[in-house]
C-alpha cells in the first residue's frame, strides 16, 4: 500500500509541475503577445526578430525558444506567437494569436 501511494503521490507531483509550466508559459504568451500587438504596424517584424526569453522566463522554463510570425492577409494584420520549452514529455509549442489593431488611421470609431 505505501508502494502505491508513494507512487501515485510522485505521478500527481508531476503532473502538477507540467500543469504549472503549462500556465506559466500561457501567461508569458499572452503577456508577450499583448505587448507586441499594441506596437505601430512598422515595428513588429523588428520586434518578432528579437524576441528572447527574460531571465525570469528562463528561471521557471527549461530553455524556453520564442518565435513568431507577422501575417497579414485577407483575416487582417495579425501575430503568431509561440513558446516552446523542454518538457518531461514531447510536445507541441504553445501558440497564440493576435489581431494587430491599427492605431495608425486618423478615422473617427464609427458609434
């Protein structure tokens, strides 16, 4: 019986590491992606490029990769954001994305 439940309890501590990472990595995507889709349409690209993990990113991630794309077709200017980090288990970077709001038109919002 002490077998098992020292065996659930190690499983239920890892799952709830992944859980955590899991969150911490949708905050610093949102965060990120919030940030980057405020900026005037001319500095995106420019700041995709850059895009880097904070020390705190790397402090609760293992080696956490950025990447992300500017697309801007018939859906409207918009940023794909990813973050990727080393799990216990494979999988796939997590993605969001974001319509850019053009703040540079000088039209008056419609009532």
């Amino acid at each position: 019986l002490m077998s098992v439940v020292t065996s659930l309890t190690f499983r239920i501590h890892q799952v709830w590491q992944d859980t955590n990472q899991q969150r911490i990595a949708t905050w610093a995507v949102s965060s990120e992606l919030e940030r980057i889709t405020s900026l005037p349409l001319d500095e995106i690209e420019a700041t995709l490029d850059e895009l880097e993990a904070s020390e705190e990113l790397q402090n609760l991630l293992s080696d956490p990769e950025w990447s992300g794309d500017f697309l801007d077709d018939e859906l409207g200017p918009r940023v794909a954001l990813r973050l990727d980090w080393k799990r216990r288990h494979p999988g796939t970077p997590l993605e969001l994305v974001g319509w850019v709001l053009d703040t540079d038109t000088d039209e008056e919002p419609s009532p």
